[in-house]
C-alpha cells in the first residue's frame, strides 16, 4: 500500500482543471439544506442564538466542528460568530481526508466552490504562495470530493463573511512533520497580514456513551487550553480506537503555526455533543468551538484600509509639492472617519526624512493622515522640504494610535511594545513603539533616551512622581510591506 499512496497522490495532483471550474457541493440536501432560504435561515439561527464570550486581542484562527448541521451545527456558530465583523477577507480552511489515503497536503489552488448560497471564490494568489513553500503540498482537488471536513465550513463562512475567499487544504496522513511544513509555510504565507482566519476543522470523541464522551472531550480540551501541539498529537495518536480529535492534524497544525506567528492564547466557546443537540445520548460525538488570538492586540484597520491611507499619504505629498494646496479627500469608510492620533514618517533609501504626528485624533483619521503627510514633507524641522524629485525614493509609514493611558509608575511601561510621552511642566516628548525595535534599546535606555534626548529633561525623569508618563499602542504599516 506504501508504494501505492504517492502514485495516487500524483494522478490527482495532475488532474486537468480550468481556472474558471467551479466545484460543487457535494453534501447539500443531506448534511445541510440544499435550499439557499432554508439553508441561510438554519444558520442564521444558529448564530442569533449563539452567545460567544467576547474577546479582546487579534484573531488567528477558530478550532470548527465538522457534522451535519443538526448535530454541530449550534456549536460551529459560536467561533464564527466571535469573530464577525474583523474585517475577513480570506478563511483557510485546514481539514483532512477522511475518504482517500495520500501522502502529503492536499490545496485547492484556483476556480470557485459552490454552495445552495452561491459560489465562493478560492483565493488563488495565497493558495498557490502556500503551495510554493513545500513540494509536499500540493494541487489536489479529486481529494476533496464528498470531504465534509472542509465543506462544512464553507456556508458558515458565506453568511458571516460575505464576500471573504476561502484556501480549502486537507492532509492526507497523520505525520507530525507534516503539521510541521504545513504550519511552517501557513506563518510565512500570511506575515503581515491581518485579513484572514484559520479554520482547524475537527470533531471530538466518536460513538462513545454520553457520559464517557463527556469526560473524554473534557480531558481533551484540557490539552487544548495548554496549546501544546507536540503534547496533543502525541496523545491522540496513542489511542488509535478512540482518537481524541478526528482532525488531529488540521489542530496540530494550527497549533504550531499560531505559535510561530505569537498568537498565544485560546478560549473554548462552546462545548456540546450530539446527545445535547440531537436527543440521543446513546452513542454520541463530541464538537466543540475555539478561538486562538493574542491578547489585547486587535487591530484597528484591515488592509483595504491601510492601503486607502497609504495612498492618501502620498497624494496628498504629491498634490502640495505641486501647487501648494492640501488635496480634499471624502471618505465614507466609518473607520477612517474616526478620531485617531496619527504619525505619517517618510524614509528615503532607509534613512529618516521626515516624522510628524498629532498624538491626539481632532478629526476623521483619514484627515489626521492628510495633514501629517504634509507636515512630514515639508515642515519637520530637521530636514529640508522634500521636492517633488525625491517622491519615486520616498517611503511612507503609518503609525495609528491608541488612544492615551497614564500610567502610575514606569515600571508599567512594556518595552518593546509601548509607545511613550513624557511630561513635565511645559516639557514633553514622545517615542512611537517602534523606536524600541529599531534601536534595541531595554525600558531603561528608552525613557531615558526619551527623556534627555527628546523631551528636554533630565535623563532619569521618568524616575521622578512628578514625570507624567503616559503609553499607547501603534498600529504600524507602510508601502514595504504592499
């Protein structure tokens, strides 16, 4: 059989396949409703009734159950719903073979996938950077042919995000290298993103008595909350009858990309078996929602709009340079009409050219960023005003900040992480965030840096009570990173 395994992989890797195909639904009618009102109104049902703790911090991924509907289908809806409304743009759906045994790691790279709701695109252009990390995952779509572990995810993901795109995967075996390549290629694929969700797609114990399932799934999910992928795989391997999770891999690897991208914390949202959602407690199975983010981190902008900053930023630098006149922009993006502080910093060839910010957001953000662009071109002191030669060699970066928060004593002060300004009498001075990156400096070198250096005050200021310190976060990006 060993020999058997890569040829099949190859013969369904190589399939012919046209990149306008559209895969359809292989489970409407029987694990859902193949009706699109039925189908929309079942899910909407499960997601008005579903309460999900609310989370504060930045999301990476949700741990999803995979069964008929009317079995997981109440306890699904909790991880969907804690993260509607982040502004997500693409859901890789992490799921595995439970009908063709291959080597490798199977990905959909192209076409659409249809459901009663509609079709959902693939995103071609994330799949197919995946792809290229490793030779051992590869294009293989007769291997999601009646596969409900990626499926069932996807008329959730139509209701709750729109438009969103999805990366159907699936492992075709149970090797932790594999977990390892796949979480490997999923952190560099998306690094500086902030725009996608992760689904780890997975049941809990199978056919056990109600009672014993309980206990079982209880167990396991104590190994969930220690987020230890090595700890967890190991263990459910060990009981190949009774496997503690179905999809081990799809979690295994979500657990080690989520750590190699600093997502440390998880919360179990909702618990329940089919003998709670069914009736019969006779033989049950176990599914459970979860949500792995970093605490406290949750960014304020997604993509479209950092990009929509970007380029006001630089238009409006252009425009000034050229008649002398502030160009008037229109924004009907809610977000970008809030007030929030902002520095726009211009680098040429990497070196500073020009950093000015309002700490405190008077107006729409969208004019803070109009303004400071202007400013940092043509009215820091330190450097002469930027011509309109010089703009193909500028680059433009974006702090938005937090708002304020004093704090009692510096010791409160997290370096690296904060942004700082000091104040004392008419003195003050400010560092962003990234400073601390930039420079390597320890807490004790920041606020004394900040101190001497930019406030004007005695280096160990921030010793002093009557020092007012106050920190804030930044959400930075820049055209770098485009």
């Amino acid at each position: 059989m060993k020999n058997i395994i890569p040829i099949l992989f190859l013969l369904f890797a190589c399939s012919t396949f046209a990149a306008d195909d559209i895969k359809d639904a292989d489970l409407a009618g029987s694990w859902y409703p193949a009706s699109k009102a039925d189908l929309q109104n079942l899910i909407q049902g499960y997601l008005d009734a579903a309460n999900p703790s609310k989370i504060d911090g930045q999301a990476f991924a949700i741990i999803s159950p995979h069964a008929g509907y009317r079995f997981s289908g109440p306890v699904a809806a909790y991880g969907f719903k804690a993260i509607q409304g982040r502004g997500i743009k693409t859901a890789i759906i992490i799921g595995f073979s439970h009908r063709i045994l291959f080597d490798g790691i199977a990905i959909y790279d192209r076409g659409s996938w249809r459901t009663p709701l509609g079709d959902i695109k693939v995103d071609e252009a994330l799949a197919k950077d995946i792809i290229s990390k490793n030779p051992r995952v590869k294009f293989g779509p007769k291997l999601f042919d009646n596969e409900n572990s990626v499926e069932m995810q996807l008329p959730f993901v139509q209701v709750v995000f729109k438009d969103a795109k999805v990366v159907p995967i699936a492992f075709g075996g149970a090797s932790f290298e594999d977990a390892e390549i796949l979480a490997d290629a999923l952190a560099k694929s998306l690094k500086g993103r902030s725009d996608y969700i992760v689904i780890a797609s997975t049941d809990m114990s199978h056919y056990l008595p109600y009672q014993s399932a309980a206990s079982t799934d209880s167990y396991t999910i104590s190994l969930l909350n220690k987020m230890d992928a090595r700890a967890l795989y190991n263990e459910s391997m060990s009981r190949e009858a009774t496997p503690l999770l179905c999809g081990v891999m799809p979690v295994t690897a979500t657990l080690l990309a989520a750590e190699k991208m600093g997502f440390n914390k998880i919360d179990v949202l909702k618990y329940a078996n089919s003998g709670d959602t069914s009736g019969d407690k006779t033989r049950v199975v176990g599914y459970v929602s979860a949500l792995i983010y970093k605490e406290g981190e949750s960014n304020m902008l997604n993509d479209s709009q950092r990009k929509r900053l970007l380029q006001i930023a630089r238009e409006s630098i252009t425009s000034y340079l050229k008649d002398g006149k502030k160009k008037n922009f229109t924004e009907s993006d809610p977000i970008l009409n809030e007030p929030m502080g902002a520095f726009v910093t211009l680098h040429e060839r990497g070196q500073l050219r020009g950093c000015i910010g309002n700490m405190i957001g008077r107006g729409p953000l969208y004019q803070t960023v109009t303004d400071m662009a202007v400013e940092a071109a043509t009215g820091d002191p330190r450097f002469p005003q930027v011509s309109s030669g010089e703009m193909d060699k500028i680059d433009i970066e974006i702090s938005v900040l937090s708002p304020l928060k004093r704090v009692k004593s510096y010791e409160e002060v997290k370096i690296p992480g904060h942004g700082v300004l000091v104040r004392r009498g008419f003195s003050s001075g400010v560092y962003l965030p990234q400073v601390a990156t930039e420079t390597g400096w320890n807490r004790e070198e920041f606020l004394t840096s900040l101190c001497g250096h930019k406030a004007g005050l005695p280096p160990d200021a921030w010793k002093d009570p009557s020092t007012e310190i106050y920190v804030f976060s930044a959400e930075v990006f820049g055209e770098k990173e485009k």
